[in-house]
C-alpha cells in the first residue's frame, strides 16, 4: 500500500526549518521502521502546463510493507514525538491508495 501525504507549511514556518527538520529527523526515522519499504518527501515545482501555484507545497510518499506493522510503528513514543513535530509545522492531508493494475 502507498500513503500520499500532502500539505503545506502551516504560516510562520520556514522551509528552511522544515527542510532541515525533514532530512534531519523525519526522513531517516521514519526509513528506519520495519514497516516502510520507502519513504519520500517531494516538494512541488508547478503545475504541469501552467502558472498557477500548486496547490500543495509538499507530497510525502510512503510504500508500506505491511501494514499490521505500521500501526505498531506509529504508535511509539518515538512516531508520536515526530508524527508531534509535524503536525506543528504543516496542515496535511493523508491519502491511503490502492493500485489500479491492467
């Protein structure tokens, strides 16, 4: 399964301290559990044949492995402290997906 979370930063925060939060600490926390085959964070550049703004600032992309685990994972002290911190610095929306195969 993949979860897409988008979001942008909440007002007053930087991108720099949410760049520097997200290498720092959501990234590689967030890589390390057994639950996650992959975990990326993009930031939008455009929208594709346009000039308007996106309307989203930032996409998470995360590939579950499984997910009986990732509930176990995200209810540690530790993924409440950074599931905390995020929640902080973004207004979010999360998006769990199935694939649509031929």
């Amino acid at each position: 399964m993949h979860i897409f979370a988008v979001f942008n930063l909440k007002p007053g925060v930087s991108e720099e301290d949410y760049l520097a939060w997200a290498r720092s600490t959501d990234l590689p926390t967030v890589n390390a559990l057994p639950s996650i085959a992959s975990f990326r964070v993009f930031r939008t550049t455009g929208v594709m044949g346009s000039d308007a703004k996106p309307p989203f600032g930032y996409i998470e992309v995360l590939e579950i492995a499984d997910m009986a685990q990732f509930e176990k994972d995200v209810s540690t002290a530790a993924m409440g402290e950074v599931a905390a911190a995020f929640n902080n610095m973004v207004e979010v929306t999360f998006l769990t997906t199935e694939e649509v195969t031929a």
